[in-house]
C-alpha cells in the first residue's frame, strides 16, 4: 500500500472534441500548431465508425464500453422526453472507478442533453447545445478554465469535453469560419496540454472525437433536419472520427475501446 501511495502515478485525461474531423485538421496543420504538435509526439488514426454517427450513442458508447445494442441509448429526446442518465442502464467508466475509491472527475460530456458531469458542479452553455457565436465562445473558455483547474487537483482520470464545433459545422461546413474555430480549439489545446507541462511526466492522454462531418448531402445519416429554427444546415455527421493518444498503449479502434483502455491501466493501477 505504501508502495503505491508513493508512486506518482499521474492523471488519465480524456479529452473529448464533438465532431473533431481529420478533413479539417489534416490539410491545416501548419495553422493548427499544437494538434500538430500532438500528433508528431503521439499515435493517432481514424477510427471509423461502424455503429451510427450519433453523439449521445456514440459517447454513451465510448464511456460505459457498451454497443449500442447493449446501452440501447439512440437518441437525446424520445416520445417527445428528454433521455436522463438514469434512464440508461448502464455503468459508466466513471461510477466503476469512483466505487474503487479512485478520483474521477467528468465535464459536460454529451451523451445527454444537457452534458453530464461527474463530481464537478458545471452548469452547461445554452443547454449543452449552443447555438451562437457568443455561446460557443463562452463554452470554450468555461470548458478550458474548469478543465485546467481540474487537472491542478491531479485526479486519477479526467473526462472533459467540447460539444461547440458539432454545432459550429451544422451551420458552417464548408465555409473559412469552421477553420477559424479549429484554430481557438488548437490554442486551448495549446493552454491545457503543453502551457501545464501536462505531458511531462507520467500522464497519459486521449484526444477524440465522436465522428466526423461532411456536407450535408454526403452524410449516411441525417442527425437533424435540413431546415431548422436557426437556418438550413450546410453539414452533418461522417462516420471518420479523430483520435490522438499520448502514452496509452492499447489499441483503440472503436469509441468502446476507450472504456476498456482506462479500465486496463486502472485495474493494472498504471495511472
Ligand atoms: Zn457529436
């Protein structure tokens, strides 16, 4: 016991980027330094989705190691009611943990609306589904101030997502802004990953996304109509998701993987 307690074994953090896309961010790179930086220092693939591109699924998938004919949890609203957490049966990585007397901490992830979190008081932007320019910038900073305070606490895991450029593509795919936006998000990444000297040590790292996008048309799946309340919408999901990994050696090729990759290093208490 005094043994591990000695051991500085670091903090797990998983960083989720809603609808990150390889489209965007590979042809940019030289105006996206620190995704650059963190694929050069990292391993990073597409993982392509062979369930549907659905966020709440998808995320729903990814943190409770489920299929999504096993956590049944397709949609954020059904029969005209909000899905709660506590309508999906499931555990997720963070009550398994938690009930092992690690610390862990989870901020806004979408797989309801608004975004869970997990021994964090957090109260989502515009009901987890921001919708202006204002709103998105305000998730920015609110997600990456309270992400960075969480990392000083050196938890055993920390899950925290961007739900903001999901939204920025619905009504911008395809226009100079998207990228505007990738470049705010690679200088948060920037702030919360090299600025903290967070790689420096023991620490391991997963930067994901749910899926990708693509124009609307192209889309296999139509996760909202064409034409809404805020506009018609110029892109939708594509089934090419993002993924970086920094000191994590487990194979990830679905969003599930990432329960089993934590649950691996946390039952071989690597972290
Ligand atoms: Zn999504």
């Amino acid at each position: 016991m005094i043994h591990t307690m000695l051991r500085n074994k670091g903090t797990f953090l998983v960083l989720g980027i809603d609808a990150a896309t390889w489209s965007v961010i590979t042809p940019n790179l030289s105006k996206l330094k620190n995704f650059k930086r963190l694929i050069d220092l990292g391993k990073n693939k597409t993982i392509t989705l062979k369930e549907k591109p659905i966020s709440a699924s998808v995320w729903c998938g990814m943190f409770s190691g489920k299929l999504p004919a096993e956590h049944k949890h397709e949609s954020y609203v059904v029969n005209d009611e909000i899905v709660k957490r506590a309508d999906i049966k499931v555990d997720f990585i963070w009550d398994i943990l938690h009930a092992r007397g690690k610390n862990v901490k989870a901020l806004n992830v979408p797989f309801v609306v608004p975004p869970y979190s997990f021994n964090v008081d957090f109260k989502p932007i515009g009901f987890g589904l921001p919708t202006n320019e204002k709103e998105w910038e305000e998730e920015l900073e609110r997600v990456t101030e309270e992400t960075k305070f969480l990392m000083e606490e050196k938890p055993d895991l920390l899950i925290a997502v961007y739900t903001l450029l999901d939204r920025i593509q619905h009504f911008h795919w395809g226009e100079d802004y998207v990228l505007e936006w990738y470049r705010k998000m690679d200088d948060k990444i920037g702030e919360l990953i090299f600025d903290t000297g967070f790689l420096d040590g023991n620490n391991k790292l997963i930067v994901i996304s749910d899926h990708g996008f693509c124009s609307f048309g192209e889309a296999k799946v139509q996760t909202l109509p064409e034409h809404t309340d805020k506009g018609k919408l110029k892109g939708d999901h594509h089934e090419d998701a993002f993924l970086v990994t920094v000191n994590v050696d487990y194979d990830i090729e679905r969003p599930q993987d990432v329960f089993f990759a934590i649950n691996f290093f946390a039952s071989k208490n690597l972290y």
